[in-house]
C-alpha cells in the first residue's frame, strides 16, 4: 500500500456513508474532529430532488435527540411524520375471531410524539446537505474500499481505494453495511438468524386519516406495520412467508392492493399503492464484538435486526453517538482514538443496550410467530391484560417494551450471507 499516499490524513476514517455512517461523520464534524468519509456509492441528491420511495424509518425516543445534535431533524421533519400513537392489532386468527386491539399514546407517557416516521432518501440527503457545510469533514463518494489494512500494534489504520488512493487514520470506523468487509478484516465473527421471512415494503395513500397512529397487526405470516406519512400517505412493512412474499410480489398492482386492502381492516379506507413494491430478506445477525485492532463498527456493520421491529437504525445511531462521544473525550484528553483502551470504552458503552435490543427483538420475533394455539392464547390475555393495567405499568410497558415489535422464529448458524433486496 504505497500508491498516491496520503499520510494521517483524518482522526477517524469511516467506511461507508449510509445514514449511520454520515450521522457519525455529522457528529464527529461538530465536535471538531478530523474525519474522512468514504462511499462507494454515489452522493445522496439534493432534498428538493428527491422523489417518493417505499422505505422510510421510524425514529424513536434518542434517535430524534441525536439527529437533532447531528444537525438534521429541521431538515428532515417538513418531509416528515410524526407517530403520536402506536396500535397493536392481534389478528393471529385471521377471518375467525374478532381481532383485539391495544392503543397506547405518547401523551401517556408525557410526550407529544413517539418518534417521527421519515423517508430514507430524506434522511440520508439531510446528512449528507449538513456534512457539506462542515469543515471538518470530508465525503469522498464513489469510491470503494479495496484493501484494509490493521495491524495490532500499527499507528494507524490503512485503506486503499480501487482507484489507488491509500488513506490512514488511527481509528477506522465501519459503516458498511451488513456484509462489512471491516469486520471481516478485523477478524469479528457475526451470529446470524435467517427467519425464512420477506418484507414487502411500499407507500400506500388511504382515503381515511392515519391521525398520527402507527399500526401493526400481528398475523400467522409476520406482522404488517402501517407507518404514518404527510398528506394521508402510509408506508408499509409487511412481512410474510418468503415463498408467499414471492407470490404477492408477482401479483399485478391491482390484486396486491386488494389483499392488501383485505388485510388492513378497512382502517385506512380505500388504498392505493403508490410506489413499486420491493421485497427485503429479514434475518438477524450480530456480531461477536464491536472492536478489532484500530476498529470500531457499529449499526448494521455490528447488528442487523427484523425490520418491523423499527429499531434497526435507532440502535445504529446509538451506536454512532456513544462512538462520537468515546472518540471525542480521548481526543480531548490527548488520547489515541484507536487505542484498545479507548475501544474497551466503546465496547462497554454499546454491549448492554446491543444485547438486550438485540434478544428483546428475537424472543418477541419467536413469540408472535409461534404457530402454537396456546402461546397464541397467552399472547392475547397478555395484551388483553395491558388495557386494564394502572398507568404507571403502561408508561414501562411505553419506554422499555413496545419500542421493541415483531417477526418470527429461525434457524441459526455463524455464517455471513449476502443479503440482495428483490423486488
Ligand atoms: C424493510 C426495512 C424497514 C426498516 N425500518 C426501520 C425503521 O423503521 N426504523 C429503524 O430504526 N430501522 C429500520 N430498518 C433498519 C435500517 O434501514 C438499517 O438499520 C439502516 O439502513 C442501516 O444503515 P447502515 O448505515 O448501517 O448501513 P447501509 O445503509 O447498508 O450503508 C452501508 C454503506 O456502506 C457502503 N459500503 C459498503 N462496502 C463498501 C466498500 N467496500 N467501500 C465503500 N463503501 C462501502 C455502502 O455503499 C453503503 O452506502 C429497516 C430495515 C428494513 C430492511
């Protein structure tokens, strides 16, 4: 690695400019740390640019605080919508029983929102329009990682580039993704899941108002989550049986919308599915460790959880601020960033929250899917339960638990698999 060298080039190095990756950048930025950002993509567009997609994230509870301190959340809240209430819609005995129904309300808890659903496009086009205007960073786009080089004991982290360019840092920051070839270079092992599940994401508009509640029915295939948006506009994850996602995938527009519109009740009114549907394999997958010798990785690169449990990105950007802090205090100290020492910080930051999110999402996941008739039983006096328990419980059940959502059971192996969307 001696090819158009670039020496000590940034504090920390990230690998991959997703939103995890630029929401670190975007905090590092501001606490003046020198930072150098690296995708192989290409740059998000501008936000006046950007047209409607399927996908979106729900920002729950710090998420917002963080993205507030990354410099973002004005950017992205016109663009935005905010969960006020979350309703749980047990329709495990589809087209048999009435279907029971839990509400809880943010006022209940003493806020005014859960959190605020967002486009991804949006999200990532606010990072990247912030990062543009800091000085302390720089975003090189369209740029892949080729070599990674981390020696125990070396100065510094190394990376070359397909284009030649090498760059070192003495922290290297993985971002990318759930296959990270960081992690894999830094020798962390990943335990996975495949839940044999797809969910099948679009934007729906609907005909009645969603009055600021986020949905979800729990079903035999998966949960269906209905996700407010601006202007009478759902997005949906709906999760099923992958041979069965396959088979509503290929169905022409007309007939998804009716089962589509068959399995939400007649909440939403009349629908219509406004952006092409697209599948996502749900799987879990957690890495052993978060450091390696001048490595720290964090959001998906460390732990890829059910979607419907809308916790992914949270715990990723929780990820990304416990980071930000632990590499801005030891700079401040005139500490090195990617000492073991400072890594053991962050390590021991991230451990508990990772683990306890990361099983919380898998026991419910098992629960929900459970083809058992009297765990299904118990599941609904349990819910049935939480409408009639004093509110003190319901504000624990609103913080700790319902944060936490839904899919189903799996298989388990140590193996790493590329994981394509299709549609
Ligand atoms: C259907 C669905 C719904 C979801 N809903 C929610 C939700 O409501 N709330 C929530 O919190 N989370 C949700 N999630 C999870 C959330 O989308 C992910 O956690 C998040 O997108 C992961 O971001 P990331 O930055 O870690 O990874 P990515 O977005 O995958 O970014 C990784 C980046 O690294 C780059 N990269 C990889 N390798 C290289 C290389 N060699 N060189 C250069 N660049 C490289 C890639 O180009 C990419 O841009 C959902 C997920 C799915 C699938």
């Amino acid at each position: 690695m001696n090819k158009k060298r670039h020496d000590r080039d940034a504090d920390v190095l990230i690998a991959g400019g997703g939103p995890a990756g630029l929401a670190l950048a975007a905090l590092l930025g501001k606490n003046d740390v020198k930072t150098l950002l690296i995708d192989k993509k290409a740059p998000p567009p501008p936000l006046r640019e950007i047209s409607p997609e399927g996908r979106t994230v729900a920002m729950l509870g710090r998420s917002l605080d963080i993205l507030e301190k990354a410099g973002v959340l004005a950017l992205c809240r016109p663009h935005a919508e905010r969960i006020e209430a979350m309703r749980i819609i047990d329709d495990s005995a589809h087209g048999f029983k009435p279907p029971f129904e839990t509400l809880f309300r943010a006022r209940e808890a003493g806020r005014e929102e859960f959190g605020l659903n967002i486009p991804n496009a949006v999200l990532h086009s606010a990072l990247y329009e912030f990062l543009k205007n800091n000085k302390n960073v720089t975003c090189l786009f369209e740029e892949e990682i080729e070599e990674i080089n981390l020696r125990q004991g070396a100065p510094d982290a190394e990376i070359r580039l397909a284009g030649g360019a090498v760059f070192s840092a003495p922290l290297l920051a993985a971002a990318d993704g759930r296959d990270s070839a960081v992690r894999q270079q830094a020798g962390i092992s990943v335990r996975d899941r495949d839940y044999a599940q797809t969910a099948m994401t679009m934007l729906i508009s609907h005909s009645s108002a969603h009055n600021g509640i986020s949905t979800e029915f729990h079903r035999p295939g998966g949960p269906l989550a209905v996700v407010p948006l601006p202007d009478n506009t759902s997005s949906i994850v709906w999760v099923e049986k992958t041979e069965d996602a396959r088979a509503f995938l290929s169905l022409p527009h007309k007939r998804l919308e009716t089962a589509l519109q068959e399995r939400l009740n007649g909440i939403y009114g009349d629908i219509r599915i406004e952006t092409p549907p697209e599948g996502w394999p749900v799987i879990s997958r957690t890495a052993t460790r978060l450091t390696g010798a001048r490595t720290a990785i964090l959001a998906e690169a460390a732990h890829v959880l059910s979607p419907i449990t809308a916790q992914g990105l949270n715990l990723g950007l929780r990820d990304a601020d416990d980071l930000a802090k632990t590499v801005t205090e030891s700079l401040q100290l005139g500490l090195d960033p990617g000492s073991k020492s400072v890594l053991d910080r962050y390590e021991s930051r991230r451990k508990n929250d990772i683990f306890i999110r990361t099983r919380g999402v898998d026991g419910l996941n098992r629960c929900v899917a459970t083809p058992s008739k009297p765990a299904r039983m118990i599941r609904r006096a349990a819910f049935a339960g939480l409408n009639r328990v004093p509110a003190p419980l319901r504000r624990t059940v609103i913080d700790r638990i319902l944060t936490l959502p839904h899919g189903t059971s799996g298989t388990r192996s140590e193996q790493t698999h590329g994981t394509p969307p299709y549609a």
